[in-house]
C-alpha cells in the first residue's frame, strides 16, 4: 500500500513530503498508524509519529519528528499545514507530555511506539521486564469541543474513570488500569491477551458470554451506580424518545437512495413496536459495552475479558450480540454461543422470551448504533469524522434488512 506522509517540523513548521511503501493491505483501517510509523523509520530513517489522518483515499498523514531528521532531508516552507484543534494528541508537544506521564508510572525496557491514532483516540505500546503495557488517550466530552455549537451530545463515557471504578468492583470481570489521568482521559493498560476473534475453542466462545452476561447481571439492581460510573444513559425509553430524530431527516438519512429514505416511516413505526415488546419481555436494563465484538474481547491464561469501554452504557444487554455476533467470526454464530448467552437470563423469562427479545434486539441494536454514530461526527474532522458518516450509514441500511 502507497501512503503519502507530509512530516512537519515543529519548530518552523516546514514540510517533507515522502512517498512510502506500506507492508499492509489496502483495506486497512486508517487509524491503525503502526506499519505507517514503521515504513517512514525504515525506509527513510526518520522516527516520527503521526499527528492526523490528512486523507485516507489516498492515505496521506501529518506526521511530526520525534528525533533528530537525516541532515539531507529536504524541507520546504511553500505549504501551509494545520493539524485540527481537536484532539491534543494532533499537537507535536503532546508527544512530550505524555511519554513524560507514562515514565512515572512504569519503567519501559525501550521505546514505545505508536499503534493508533484518529480523532477518538490515540494507543502507544510501551515494552516493560513484565510484558507490553499499552497507553490509551481518548476522546471525551472533558477533553475535546465539538466544531459546532448545537452538536449532539458526545455519548462516550470517561474510560479511565469507568475502567477504575468497575475494576474495583468487579475486579475479575473488569481489566484494572495500572494508572489514570482523570482530567486528560489517560490510562495505562497491562496487556490483556489475544484477540478472542483468534481463538479456535468453542468452549472458549461460550465462556466468553457467560462471563459478560454475568456481568450485566451484576449490576441489574444498580442502574445509578452505573450513571456514577459514567455510563450514558440509553435505555429503551431514551431510544423511543429518538426514533423519529434518527429516522428522520438527519446527515445519515441524507445519503439514502430516495427509495431507502421511502421505506423509513414505516420502519419507524416497527421500531417503537419492538422497543415496546423488548421492555415488556423483562429483562433488567444493565450494563451495555456498546462495542462488543471478538476483536475488543482478549484471552489470557483461560481468562476472557472485554475491553475498549468507551461506549460503556445503561441499555438493555442484548443490544451487545449485534456487534458480537458477525460474519467474519463463524464461532460467534454458533447457537451454543447464543444459547449459553441466553441461559444466564433464565430467572427474568422462559427460554422462547428470551429467544424473541434477542430476535428484537438484532432490530433495535442497528438502531442504537446508528444513534452512537450520529452523535460523533460534531466531535470529529477529515477522515475520522467521514468514518463516522459510513458507519451510520451502513448501519442505517441494515436497519432496513433486518
């Protein structure tokens, strides 16, 4: 993959513009800035991190100097750069500040690196004598504004917060961070394991959900302490209250083919019919991950343990199987997956209830994602706010298949 890299030099603000050849397919996701940083070091000698996604088609990045440049580069001034105002890690002087955190709470056995990095959030890898600790900065409605002043909510929760609190409460359902930085949004993280999406055992799988169905369950009778803990507030009378917003004319609904836009009153309607059916089924209104997919659960030592919390929620807990259960993943679709899931919930509903929320849930969780979704992009810019136009989209559609 060809990538175009416009290294900014922070003193003076002049440009090197250099061609790369990428060892990652075409199809990789923007954010994932590692191969990036990787080809710019070993191709041209140049340690730099990247500062913002300029464009991803073609992928062109802003990338800032991290040692000192070879003395034959060749800058030049004739091009005017900006990075975004938001977030800070857009910024060359972030790049000292953090690190200069990250040393006061672990001791590195070499330099970190950096593995992602987009408008939502930004991941270094630090080796440590005890294995890889992983730096999260991310996006939240205390650290960024949004670029307009009637934007949407930003639903995010406070991350490093939720993670301190839940942890200590749940100490082996819920990854502790080694360190928070409340007020930036910062935490570390030892390394959790492999990507559950890697792992071949069934039994594993069914672990997996019989682990976080638990977890919801915990907090069943608890829903302030999750609004304490940062969670937003999505349950099922919220997203009723949305229906028409989402649904109607908005940025997402925009790009629909008249014929799609056609289909959307009806929809509606079906919509607040299934919301109605779901709540009267029973079961309690709990945790919500909000993101749950195999890549965002990690295996270690027979442990399984979700991660990437910022979506974290108070919603009705099987909205969390629409992002688990994926194409990509066959033994996420196994019904013994499904029904060990099924099974935890018992005390609140028979076994075909159950089943017929789930069947609801596959309905209305399209459409709390397309909510998700439409409340990010007044946070965003370039290709992380485009990003988020695609994902609603994509999620407005299926909204209209399932």
């Amino acid at each position: 993959m060809k990538v175009t890299a416009v290294v900014v030099r922070p003193g003076d603000q002049a440009t090197l513009t250099l061609e790369v050849e990428v060892d990652a397919p075409s199809s990789t996701w923007f954010p994932d800035v590692a191969p990036v940083v990787e080809a710019v070091r070993d191709t041209y000698g140049i340690e730099a991190v990247v500062l913002t996604c300029l464009s991803d088609d073609p992928p062109t990045y802003l990338m800032s100097p991290i040692t000192e440049p070879p003395a034959d580069a060749t800058w030049v001034y004739d091009r005017p750069v900006s990075s975004a105002d938001l977030p800070a890690w857009t910024h060359p002087e972030w790049y000292d500040e953090a690190p200069r955190w990250i040393a006061e709470h672990v001791r590195a056995t070499g330099p970190w690196s950096q593995l992602k990095s987009w408008g939502l959030s930004n991941v270094l890898r630090i080796p440590t004598a005890d294995g890889d600790v992983y730096f999260k900065a991310l996006a939240h409605s205390t650290t960024i504004k949004p670029v307009r002043p009637d934007a949407l909510p930003f639903l995010f929760a406070h991350e490093p917060l939720f993670l301190h609190r839940a942890s200590a409460d749940r100490p082996d359902a819920v990854p502790a961070p080694i360190a928070i930085d409340e007020r930036r949004a910062w935490m570390l993280l030892r390394d959790l394991g492999t990507p559950l999406s890697d792992e071949t055992e069934l039994g594993v799988w069914i672990d997996a959900v019989r682990r976080h169905a638990r977890l919801q369950r915990s907090y069943a009778d608890q829903p302030e302490r999750l609004l304490e803990f940062t969670c937003a507030d999505r349950r099922l009378a919220v997203l009723a209250a949305e229906v028409d917003r989402l649904l109607g004319p908005n940025p997402f609904t925009d790009r629909l083919e008249p014929a799609e836009r056609d289909r959307l009153p009806e929809r509606a309607k079906q919509l607040r019919e299934a919301i109605n059916e779901l709540a009267a089924i029973g079961v309690p209104e709990t945790l919500l991950h909000g993101d749950l997919h195999p890549r965002n659960l990690a295996v270690k030592d027979g442990r399984v343990l979700a991660f990437d919390w910022t979506d974290a929620a108070l919603a009705h807990p099987f909205l969390d199987l629409v992002t688990f259960v994926e194409e990509r993943s066959p033994l996420s679709r196994e019904p013994e997956v499904r029904d060990a899931y099924l099974s935890e919930w018992e005390e609140y509903a028979d076994p075909a209830a159950l089943r017929r929320a789930l069947e609801l849930a596959e309905e209305l969780g399209a459409l709390y994602q397309v909510m998700t979704y439409l409340h990010l992009p007044d946070y965003l810019t370039g290709p992380s706010k485009e990003s988020m136009y695609r994902g609603g989209v994509w999620w407005l559609r299926r909204l209209l298949t399932v």
